[in-house]
C-alpha cells in the first residue's frame, strides 16, 4: 500500500491533501438515529431566540418518496425499540410503539404504523410492521408471515384521536414505572403528583416549581380493554402527556417521535427519582421546605430580580428559563414573604370554595361542558313553548343591560336589532357570551338547565379532584362546614357534586353561592356571603385559582385567602404570590 494511503477512514493524508477522518464526519453530518426529517425537535413551542422552527419536525423531509418514509419509519421504529429494550423499559416482547405520518389530505392521508405482537424488541426488522390508516383498516400486513397485531392498537388511536397533535405513541414495561404506582400504600390513589424537579421540563407543559399530575389507570387481562379508563384520564389531565397503569407500565405521547422519547426517558428518570426519594423519607410530591433569610454566610447571595422593560407601552418581566416568568423564579426565592396556609379547624371552621381550579379541573368546564350547551342548544329549544322561550330570552337580555364587556355587548346588541325569531335569539346570545367567557345569571341558569339534562341521560359526569372528596369527608368529621361559591349557578353546582365520578357529594356541602350573591371579583359579594352564613368575614377561608377573586376576598375582610395551583390554572403573577398556596386541598388539614 502506497505510504499516506488512507485505510480504515482513520486521519492521514493523500496526494498531499487533508481528508477528514470518518468518524469525526459521522459526528458532524450523520445523526445515529435515523431521521424523517432535517429539523430538530423540542418539548413545548417555540421562544423568540429560535427564529429557524416554530415546532418539532418543522423541518423538509429527508424522504424522496412515500416509499421511502415509510421504510425509512419502519426502520426508526427499530431502532428505537431496540434502545428502550437496552433501557430495560420493552423486554420479554413487552411494551410496543406506534409513529403516525401524512398529514391528512389526499395526496398524503394519514398512516399509522405500528409493531406487531410477540416479537422480540430489540430483534424487530423494518418487514414486521403493520401499516394502518386512521380507521384502523390495515392498508399494508407485515412482509413477515404470520404475525398479528398488538392488542395496544385500539390505544394507539385513541390517543390520535384525544390528542390530534400527537404522532408518536410510545407503551413501557419498566420497573420504575410500576414502583411509581405503589407508592401510595393502599394502592388506590388514582394519579402521581410530583413537584419542584428539574426533569419536570422534559416532559412537556411543565417547569420546575409546577405540579406534575400523572394519572393511574387500572390494570386489565388485556391491553384494549384498557381503553375506557385511558380515554377518561386523557380526558381528565389535557396537561399530561402520559398515563399510568398500575403493576404495568406507562402509555405515553408527542408531537414527533423525538419528543416522545425524550419524555420517555424523562418520566423514567422523574419515576426513579420519586421512588428513590421515598427510601430516604422524602415525598416527590410536597413542596421542599422553605429557606427563609439570605444566605450570605454560606457565599449566596440574594438573587436579583429581573428587569423590567417596556412593551407595547406596558410593564413587562424579561421571560426567563423554560418560558416561565421570571417572576416565578424569583418568588421561589422569596417564600418567607408568603403567608402560611391556614390548618382547619385550629384557624377555621368556615371553607369557602372555588370550583373551576379549586375542586373541578378548569378543562371539564372549558371542554367538556360549555361544548355541551353549544352541541346541544338547537335539540334543547326546538320542543320548548314560547312561553319558556320567552323567559329565557328576557334573563339573556338583562344579562346583556349588565354586561361589561364593551365587543360583546356590541354583538349582542346587534343581533337583538337583527333577529326577530326567539329560540334563533336565545341560540345567538348565548354562543356570543360563552364565546366572550361572560358570567351573568340568565345564562348560568340556561345552561344548568341543560347540563341538568346531560347529568340526568349520563352523557355528563361532573369531574372533581380526588383530594376533594377527601377533604368533604375529614371537615365533615371534624364539623368544618365547606361552602361552595362559584359564577355557574347553584343549580349546576349541585349537579356537578350530585353527578360527580365518584358519587353523590351534596350531602357534604353546606351552602352554596353563586353570582346572586354579587360578583366574584367584588368585596361586598363576600361580605354578602358571610352575612347569609351568620358569620364574621375574618372566620372564613375562601380558596380560588383566581387572583382578582383572592384580592376582592382580602379586601372584604375573609380571614384566610389560598390560592389553588392545579395543572391548567392560569399561570400566576406577582398578586398571586401574595397568597398562600395549596397543591391539594388536603394542605388545609395539614396533610
């Protein structure tokens, strides 16, 4: 071989001229896992500092035809089965994978490909997958002989479907994932809550300090017949992007296959981290203890607070890391500025209760009851006389003399110039003021009327938190009265409690309030409350997600004044760290 020749793509020279060595162009050109397309990926959206992709897979396809992504998936899919087996996460042919591409349209419909059942993961061949279209019809078998379908399948699009966005679903069988739901000793707690970690931001829709609530399913002989409960915790935590099943495993999502397996292995890690926390007698889910004092002796400083800088004309904090508000940052900092939370009945014996972010997810409302009315109004009017059309109409239309918000009352306005027929009236006004999140009593009592309907049929079933069964249950005991007040009015807050997932909880609840008392944001509808009560304000504590509620309540005198932190809640701002704060209602006994 002649000397300078070039052998094994190690580093040398040929004919005088450099050549770069193999396996530094492996690690500068070539990624090791095989790629659909030429952009990166990331968990969550875009930020202002990357100007090149809004969103994972933003990037043009590394594919020069249908053919070739699809063998280019089925390879990925492989692959990437191969390194969860190595992880420990799919042995003994356990767990599975499902990637979805196309987008939709006639020239490129959707595909769904997933892998088979009973193969070993880290054997698997591009020719063992099944290629499905997005009504579960197979469009392309296996080129492998006498291989069936995963019983996961009917999963795999339950997800799509729930999760539109989603195209990567990803199924373990790790260990960690089956500790994590027996940490809790009798079994029969129905989600994991994990805080303050920082691999809290590698799943998605999460910082540091949020609150993770992972829920937990149980187990079934088989995979499909898991898809009820699934349906109903995806349904039930839209922050989550994964679900638990107890002594299983972990059904998990993302926008790309990248981002799913990135929140794959950060669920692993946060799961090892929670048991391993556990052994030495912390709990993931509580708040650390708080540091109260600079620390300067230690060689700490006393963080500095972010600039403020003008936008548009207004005040604005700099973000600061993951899209949190600096603000955020900073008052974690500052936690003995903070109140602490009341215990009852040491300080109370008076609850007043939010229910939208406090006691009832704000998405059961958002998606699943408002839609309700706008779905069904049309079949709710038509056999309605003209008499109870009429009254509706008259309450929709001093909901509209009261109403503040200056474009939809323009709207509203118009439409009561424009249209003549009634139910038409009635339809129009009530979609324009759920379209403006008005809150009036005309339109609360339309719609408990029709939730009423959906509750009694069983198509509605109204959602709470499980710590809040909990916390009716120990106040009852320990005669604590717990009180709603809530802007839906009293008839469908009945109806929520009554027709909850786990049973009849009226009993429980003392009274309850709604916008007849006066506005929440108003002081005196407080004062108007503890009035009917028979008590002083400064006996009550009053718990919301709402920061104009908690101010309104503080200047009407109520003694103690929480803020609730649920995963969906508004994003908090200085005025909220002005309160004190609970993760579970339970906090209020101590727990």
């Amino acid at each position: 071989m002649a000397a300078g020749t070039l052998t094994n793509g190690g580093s040398g020279t040929s004919n005088g001229k450099s050549s770069i060595p193999s396996k530094v162009q492996l690690y500068t050109e070539e990624r090791r896992l095989i790629q659909t397309n030429t952009s990166w990926t990331r968990i969550g959206t875009g930020s202002a500092i990357d100007a090149r992709h809004s969103k994972s897979l933003a990037g043009e396809s590394t594919s020069s035809s249908p053919e070739e992504e699809k063998q280019k998936v089925c390879a990925l899919m492989c692959q990437l089965c191969e390194i969860f087996y190595k992880q420990g996460w799919q042995g003994g042919t356990g767990g599975g994978l499902s990637i979805r591409i196309g987008d939709g349209t006639t020239q490129r419909p959707w595909r769904v490909f997933s892998t088979p059942s009973g193969l070993q993961k880290e054997d698997m061949i591009g020719n063992d997958m099944f290629e499905l279209d997005m009504d579960g019809k197979v469009i392309c078998p296996p080129k492998t002989k006498n291989l069936k379908q995963s019983s996961m399948v009917p999963l795999w699009f339950l997800v799509y479907k729930l999760r539109p966005s989603a195209n990567c679903v990803v199924h373990t069988h790790s260990m960690n994932s089956q500790l994590a739901t027996l940490l809790c000793e009798d079994e029969d707690n129905k989600v994991l809550r994990l805080t303050h970690l920082e691999m809290l931001k590698g799943v998605g829709n999460h910082a540091y300090d949020d609150v993770l609530e992972i829920p937990i399913i149980e187990n079934r002989r088989s995979e499909d017949l898991l898809a009820p409960q699934l349906e109903e915790a995806i349904k039930a935590y839209p922050k989550c992007n994964a679900v638990l099943v107890r002594r299983h495993g972990l059904y998990l999502w993302g926008d790309s296959w990248q981002q799913a397996k990135t929140q794959c292995e950060s669920f692993e890690f946060l799961f090892e981290t929670a048991i391993k926390m556990r052994s030495i007698g912390k709990d993931a889910s509580m708040l650390p203890p708080a540091k109260a004092g600079k620390r300067k002796s230690d060689g700490i400083e006393e963080p500095q607070v972010e600039k403020r800088r003008k936008i548009n004309g207004a005040t604005a904090v700099q973000p600061a890391f993951n899209g949190v508000m600096a603000v955020d940052n900073d008052m974690d900092l500052t936690l003995e500025k903070r109140n602490m939370v009341p215990l009852v009945p040491k300080d109370c014996k008076i609850i007043l209760l939010d229910i939208e972010g406090c006691t009832t997810a704000i998405s059961f409302v958002k998606d699943v009851l408002f839609p309700y009315v706008l779905n069904n109004i049309d079949s709710y009017l038509k056999p309605l006389s003209d008499t109870d059309t009429s009254g509706f109409l008259e309450a929709l239309k001093k909901d509209v003399d009261t109403m503040k918000d200056p474009d939809a009352k323009s709207k509203c306005d118009a439409l009561l110039v424009e249209t003549k027929d009634e139910k038409a009236l009635v339809k129009g006004l009530v979609q324009i003021m759920v379209e403006h999140d008005i809150k009036a009593t005309g339109l609360k009592s339309l719609q408990g009327k029709m939730w009423k309907s959906g509750y009694d049929t069983g198509e509605l079933k109204g959602h709470v938190y499980e710590d809040y069964p909990v916390l009716l249950k120990w106040c009852k005991e320990q005669s604590v009265q717990v009180n709603i007040y809530s802007s839906g009015s009293i008839g469908a807050q009945k109806l929520l409690f009554s027709k909850s997932t786990v049973g009849d909880l009226t009993p429980y609840i003392n009274g309850n309030f709604d916008t007849t008392s006066g506005g929440k944001k108003e002081a005196q509808s407080y004062r108007n409350i503890a009035e009917s009560l028979g008590v002083k304000t400064s006996e009550i504590c009053f718990v919301s997600d709402a920061e104009a509620e908690l101010v309104a309540a503080r200047e009407a005198g109520i003694g103690f004044v929480v803020m609730s932190v649920r995963p969906g809640n508004a994003p908090m701002t200085e005025v909220g760290y002005e309160f004190p704060r609970v993760f579970s209602l339970m906090q209020l006994c101590g727990c």
